[in-house]
C-alpha cells in the first residue's frame, strides 16, 4: 500500500525564482526565508517520498477568468511551465504519475468531488517555486507530481471546509492506493498577504501563527473559517491559506510537527512553512 510521509506547506511568491537565478540565498533581506528550507530538504531526504501531490492555485498560466475550474486534477504524463511575466527563468519539466493521478480522479469523483481531469497542464510558480526550494539545483525534479489546481483567484471561491474535504478525500484515495509508493502532499501559497485595492501590503502576523498552530492539530478550526473571514483576516491573496488547509486535509495519520519558519516581508507576503510528518494509526484509531 502507498504510505502518505506527509506534508509540505510553502509560500510561493515569484520573487523567490529571480532570488533562486541570482544565488541570493545568503543575501540579508533573503536568507531568514531560504533557512526554512535545509530542515525541510533533509527531513524529504530520510522520507524519501516518490511522488509529490501538489494543492496550488493556478495564477493564470494554465487556466484564465474565462475559463476557471474549482478544482482540477492533472493526468498528465508531463508538466511544463512557461513563462509568465514575472521575469523568472522557467524551469524544467516534471515528471507525472497518471497511475495515480487516474486512481485520485477516480477516487474523487465516487466521493463526489466533480473535478476537471487534466490531459495536458501547465504548472505556474505556485507549484515550480516551492519544488526548487524543497529539491535545489536545477536539475531535473526526482519526485513525480500530481498538481491539484484550486480556484483561489475568482470568486466564488470554494469554502475552506470544502477545500478540506478535498484533501481528506485525498488522503483517503491515497491510503487506499494498492501501490508500493511513498507519497509527500505539498500545499503552497499564503500567508496572510493583499497585492491590490486600498488593503495592499496586508499582513496579519498572530493570525497567520495562530493558522500555523492550528495546522498540527486543529485543522478542523482553520476549516470553519468562512473565505470572507480568510480575506478579513488574512487579505484578498491570503485564500491561498485553503491550500494548506487541503493539504492537512490529506492527512489521516497522528501529524506532528517536524520544522516550521514565518518570515515578513518576502514582497508582500508574510511567508511561511511547515514541515508535518504523517505517522499512520491503526485502523481501529482512524475510525474512532
Ligand atoms: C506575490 C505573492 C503571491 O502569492 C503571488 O502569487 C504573486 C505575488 C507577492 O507578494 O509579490
Ligand atoms: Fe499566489
């Protein structure tokens, strides 16, 4: 059976690639970001997961206002990114998995998740950035992925209860996947951060650790939130807080607390990330 490892939370804010080109990472206003990232590199190293299901929202690359799924699945067996604007080099392509990916679109639609299944995808910075931080150097990823698209640019946006329930379906298709695989669920994007309209620059730092906290062992509160509450509390871009919250979702075993980092400001982002192991429970346990 597939053993979920488990989660990688990131922010991703496009900066991040022209520092990565750049070799900034020792560089005063960037290193307090990139020393999140060895812990979360060496604890991936010992996991050793194969595949990485990425929960991320598609910034415009792939899909546009005109056409804009809640949720969107990859089946692809290649994931290229191109460039969008933000002056960072593209990177390499990623490797899919549509073994898996077919078992999740399966898994999701019998539990009445309707998904949009995706035979050719591109992967914007919200899933490249956080790939190059956790596997650096440029080569070529050695985990395959699953992206995951969610909606967090047009309204309405899914509820966070509703991108939770994504996840633990997720999870659930993942624990039930009759694969020899190690499998690691990435979220990115967030934390709290507004890039437009009168609040621009917002960023609430006790909300943004009192969500990094819940994260471990009370997701269920993150997952009450309603998405103007997140915009409230969080700003207009800090929905991509439902990204983290899906990927805790994808968690079915006791979760703790491996590494974390908060750092403001990266841009307009207060950045953070979250390093949760996945320890699978007996069956008893789980349907307690
Ligand atoms: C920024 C943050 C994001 O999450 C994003 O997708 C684009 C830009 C920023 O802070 O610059
Ligand atoms: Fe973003």
């Amino acid at each position: 059976m597939a053993t979920v490892v488990g989660a990688v939370t990131s922010s991703h804010v496009p900066a991040i690639g022209r520092a990565i080109a750049k070799n900034l990472q020792q560089d005063p206003y960037w290193k307090p970001f990139f020393d999140g990232y060895p812990p979360a590199q060496a604890w991936l190293a010992q996991a050793k997961p194969d595949v990485a299901v990425i929960f991320y929202n598609d910034h415009g690359l792939n899909f546009f206002l005109d056409k804009l799924p809640t949720f969107a699945v990859g089946a692809a067996p290649e994931y290229r990114n191109a460039d969008e604007g933000w002056g960072i080099p593209t990177v390499q392509p990623f490797t899919g998995d549509p073994a898996l990916s077919w078992h999740l679109i399966e898994s999701l639609v019998a539990d009445e998740f309707d998904i949009t299944m995706c035979q050719e995808m591109l992967v914007d910075h919200a899933a490249t950035l956080p790939m190059a931080l956790l596997w650096p150097g440029g080569g070529k990823c050695p985990v395959c992925i699953v992206p995951i698209a969610m909606n967090h640019v047009q309204h309405p946006l899914p509820s966070p209860k509703r991108c939770f329930r994504l996840g633990q379906a997720v999870g659930r298709a993942l624990d039930a996947w009759n694969a020899d695989a190690r499998v690691v669920v990435i979220g990115t994007g967030g934390l709290s951060h507004q890039l437009d309209g009168k609040r621009a620059g917002f960023i609430n730092k006790p909300f943004d650790l009192m969500c990094m906290d819940a994260m471990v062992d009370n997701p269920e509160k993150l997952a009450r939130y309603s998405t103007l509450d997140i915009i409230r509390e969080a700003g207009a871009q800090g929905t991509e807080l439902m990204a983290w919250i899906a990927a805790r979702g994808a968690l079915t075993g006791r979760v703790t607390r491996i590494h974390s980092n908060y750092h403001v400001p990266i841009s307009n982002t207060a950045t953070g990330m979250m390093v949760l192991q996945n320890d699978a429970q007996p069956i008893q346990a789980r349907a307690a």
